[in-house]
C-alpha cells in the first residue's frame, strides 16, 4: 500500500467518541483487578475443595478405626467365652446364663453348633427354649480371620429374618467334640457407628464387607444393604487398600468418594459428598464478583476519567492486598477505601485471612498434641511389647498377653479421648478394662468419680494384670472363685481395693514377671498402696487423686475386703 492510499484510510476511519475512550479506559483499569480477583477466588476454590477431600479421607479413616473396634470387641467376648469351663464341659444350660450375661448390653446373640449345624445354644431365643436348626454356611461366607476368629460378609439370616454378621471360632470339648462358637450381631447395629459419626448433611458413609456389599449406609441405609457398590469404587477397592474415587455417579449425582480398607479380613469404610459441596460458596462468591466488575464499571463509563482513577485505586489497593497474602507476605487489607463495595470486598478477604490464619493455627496445634500422643503410645507400647517378649515362654503366650495389655491400654485411650483426655470415670474404667473377665465371679463397685489421665492409663494397666493373674492362678481360675473391685473417695483421694476370694490357695511368687513389674511400677505412682499374697486370695489396695471436691468428712478408709 501506498503512503497516500495509507493516509486516505485514515482520513476516511472513523475517529472514536470521547465516550468510547472513556469505555476503553475503564475496561483497561477493570479488567485487570478482575481477572486477579477471580484467579485468586479460583485458587481458594481449589483450596477449599483440597481440604474438603482431606477431610473425607480423614472421615473414611476414622470411620473404618471404629468400625474395627466393634468387631474386635466381637473377637474379645468370642475369645472370653470360649474358654469358658461350662463351654467345655457341654454345660449348655450354664454357659447359655454366662453367654446372656456377656452380651446383655448388646443386641446381638451367641450361638453354639456342630460343623453340621446343629445348635446346642442360641440366645436369641427365650432361656430353657430349644434352639432352632442352625445350617452350615459356606466357605465364601467369611471374609477373613482376626485373632484366631473368623469374621463373615453381611449374611442373610433366614430364621432371624435380617443381615447379620457373624464372628465364629471353632473349639473342641473336653470330650473331643468340635463345636463352633459364634457371636452374631444384626447388620443394622451397624448404622449407630454412622451415626455416632456426626457428618454433614450433604455427605454419606458406608461400611462395606470382605465381598463389597454394603453393611450399613447412613442415608436411606435400609434400601442399600447387601447391594454392591458403584464400579468406580470397586475398582478403586481392588488396586489399593485406601485412598478416593473423584467421580463416582450414585443414581443422578456425582460424588467424591474416600475409602478406608480394614486390615485382616477386608472389611472397609467409605465416605462420599457431592462434587459442588466445596465449590457452591466459592461459585457464588465469583458470581458476586462479577456483578460488582460490572456496576463498578458501569459506573466508571458514566463518571468518565476522574471517577474511574477514584474506583481503580481502591480496586488495585485490595488487589495488592490479595496478590501479598496469596505470595505468602504480610497482608493488611483497608478498612475504608473510599467505596463501600471495595470496602465490604476489603473486609470479606481480611475475614477470610483470620478465618485461615485461626483454622491453620489450630490444625498445627491438633497435630502437635497428636503427635506428642502418638509418641508417648507408641513408647509405651513398645516398652510393653520388648518386655512381654522377654517374659514370654511362647509365641502363643506373648501373642496373648500382648493383645490384652494393649487392649486394655487402648480402651482406657478411648474413654479418654471420649472426655478430650480430661480424665475417665473410675467405673467406666473399670469394666472397659475388664470386660474380658466380665461375669458373675467377678464384682464392681463404687461411687461415681474421675482420676486424671495418667493415673487411668496405670489403672487399667494394673487392673488387667491382676484380672490376668486371677484367671491364671487366682479366683478366677475355678468355678467357685470371687473377685471384689471396690472403691471409696474421701477428699481429694479414693482408696481403691481388690479382693480374691474362694480361689486356689495362695503362694507368693518365686519371681517376678514383667506383669508384677508393672503392677510394681504403676503402684509407685498410686500411693499408699499395698499388694500381699495371702493364702486366701490376692489383696491388692492403693489410692489415687480424683478430679472434682472429694468428701467433707474425715473417716478412715475401711479395710481391705472388710465389710
């Protein structure tokens, strides 16, 4: 093109409007602030949306940590009544009052059977009634095995008319008959551990069996049990034993799925929400953003230049603000800016950063006191495990004296960390502890009060051991033996006492185990204490600090045993 047929285009090119510079301007100021403020509400938005997934898999892990406590609670009972005495003598009458008593507070049964089905005992019916034909189930029933005890999938159970789940551990009497022991539990006891759970609305959990069969659902769980799950997750369950499913369609909607898979015998916990539950804020919040652009720039067109400097540089003032706090320095976001919307806008995004700042620094002191926890557990366990081992004359017994001791350990944990580590109920304690031995030769009894958390955490340590030894050598290891746990507060302090009685006689030990060892070294802290070797029975009597105003009295403590 020719320099003169240049400037004739130029000549004949319309020339903008003042209103159109003006409009170009704005956009040129506006434009800018708006795309900073929607890739940083975009960057919150995938913050938001990490923390919820983080909190899912969390939520899944918790979820499957308590469903496997129910069942190894089943695996405890189970291994508690199977060497019952009555049990292995055939006393079917005696051992169906033990079994009752054992599952009282629970809604699930015992059954007693043959390989080939016959039932000797079954609670679910009426005392003195004989129970109903069992059938043998098939070898693809069970899931998997737990401490010597075999842990099924949901089962349909015809003459209960309802899922159920069933923990069985075959054992022969003392005449050479094998039996299987089962502790049944309805499927649908399931659904409280769900709901214990306390989740949001919009999210939903499931507990899964070894097969992949739901258990329990916590949404219209009635609906879902014994069905399979989505083929996402199934796949997902297959490759690894936890981890989450981005997209999953259940019915019409698209959810994000977290699972957890229980060690041993396959049982899972999964915890799924909508995909939009962390994006709906956020997209409003952008939605928002996007209407205030528009009336800002509106408004700029209308007031021409000097109205638009006036609304770009409170714009770019909290935009600075954001761009700082989103580079990691120290943002201070104004409080008047000389528009009110950059001013809501202002105090939004500085409402946002104290809400971040407070919810960080509280992560950062969840996870110091978890971890210093963690620590201190894991110490002890493993001082406890070096030392069983040293004490153990086989791999069976250190497998179970083990078990009990970090059982007992982990069920004083779990009361404590029901009241936030505050302190434990001294009679809650006390049958957690000893729930194995759970009967009629053993009593508990006394007045309602807490001890701190180091002092229960010795507690239970103590107590399984003393149970431990009476089922060995004490009163609890013949039918006529007694035990008595009991205990009196007076002041600030409660003098606790165990008795044996009607046992074997008594003869003080030759050595010392790690079990006396550490009843010795718990003891120390629990002082006045005494243990003495009687040889009507095991005496065993020490104090302990409690929480709260003791008596106003000054009474001695009675004896030891004495009335």
């Amino acid at each position: 093109m020719t320099e003169a047929r240049r400037r004739a285009a130029v000549e004949q090119a319309r020339p903008l409007s003042i209103r159109a510079r003006l409009v170009l301007l704005v956009i040129s100021l506006i434009v800018p602030a708006l795309v900073l403020m929607g890739i940083l509400l975009w960057s919150l938005e995938l913050q938001a949306h990490r923390t919820q997934e983080r909190q899912l898999a969390a939520t899944a892990r918790t979820l499957a940590l308590v469903v496997d406590g129910r069942i190894g609670e089943q695996v405890a009972t189970l291994q508690a009544l199977a060497v019952s005495t009555r049990l292995k003598q055939g006393d079917w009458a005696g051992f169906d009052v033990q079994a009752r008593e054992a599952l009282k507070t629970s809604d699930g049964w015992v059954s007693v059977r043959t390989p080939g089905g016959r039932q000797y005992v079954n609670t679910s019916q009426a005392p003195s009634t004989s129970p109903p034909a069992g059938q043998t189930l098939p070898s693809a029933t069970w899931s998997g095995t737990r401490s010597g005890a075999q842990v099924s999938n949901l089962i349909w159970g015809r003459a209960a008319g309802q899922y159920i789940i069933v923990v069985m551990m075959p054992i022969t009497l003392d005449d050479g008959r094998p039996m299987h022991v089962s502790v049944v539990t309805p499927a649908a006891s399931f659904e409280s551990l769900l709901a214990r759970q306390e989740l949001p609305s919009r999210w939903a959990a499931a507990i899964l069996d070894g097969s992949q069969h739901i258990v329990a659902q916590s949404h219209a769980g009635e609906q879902f049990v014994g069905q399979g799950i989505s083929p996402e997750l199934r796949t997902a369950l297959a490759a690894h034993p936890n981890g989450m499913v981005r997209s999953v369609h259940i019915g019409k909607r698209q959810v994000v799925a977290a699972f957890d898979q229980l060690p041993g015998y396959g049982w899972s916990a999964a915890v799924s929400m909508p995909r939009d539950e962390a994006l709906g804020p956020i997209r409003q919040a952008m939605l928002l953003g996007v209407i205030l652009g528009a009336l800002l720039l509106a408004t700029a067109i209308v007031f021409a230049l000097r109205m638009g400097r006036r609304i770009a540089r409170p714009v770019e003032t909290v935009a600075n603000a954001a761009s700082e706090w989103v580079a990691g320095l120290a943002a201070s976001f104004p409080t008047h800016t000389g528009l009110s919307e950059t001013d809501g806008l202002s105090r939004a995004f500085a409402s946002a950063l104290e809400a971040v700042k407070m919810r960080d620094e509280r992560q950062r002191l969840l996870m110091n006191e978890l971890n210093h926890r963690v620590k201190n557990t894991l110490a002890t366990v493993q001082a406890v495990a070096l030392h069983t081992r040293t004490g153990a004359a086989s791999v069976e017994d250190f497998h179970a004296a083990l078990e009990g001791r970090v059982i007992a350990m982990s069920r004083a944990h779990e009361l404590l960390t029901q009241a936030d580590w505050e302190g434990a109920e001294l009679g809650e304690l006390a049958r957690a502890t000893l729930s194995a031995f759970a009967g009629p030769q053993l009593t508990i009894g006394g007045p309602e009060l807490r001890v701190g958390p180091t002092d229960a955490l010795n507690l239970a340590l103590i107590l399984y051991e003393l149970a431990t030894n009476a089922a060995k050598h004490g009163a609890l290891s013949n039918p006529t033996g007694r035990v008595t746990l009991t205990w009196r507060r007076l002041r600030q302090e409660a003098h606790i006492c165990w008795c044996e009685a009607d046992g074997p006689p008594v003869t003080p030990p030759t050595r010392k185990g790690f079990g006396s060892r550490l009843i010795g070294r718990a003891m120390r802290d629990l002082q006045p204490s005494n243990l003495s070797f009687a040889v009507e029975g095991v005496r065993c009597e020490f104090t302990v600090l409690t929480q709260g105003a003791g008596d106003a009295g000054g009474a001695p403590f009675p004896a030891c045993c004495g009335p």
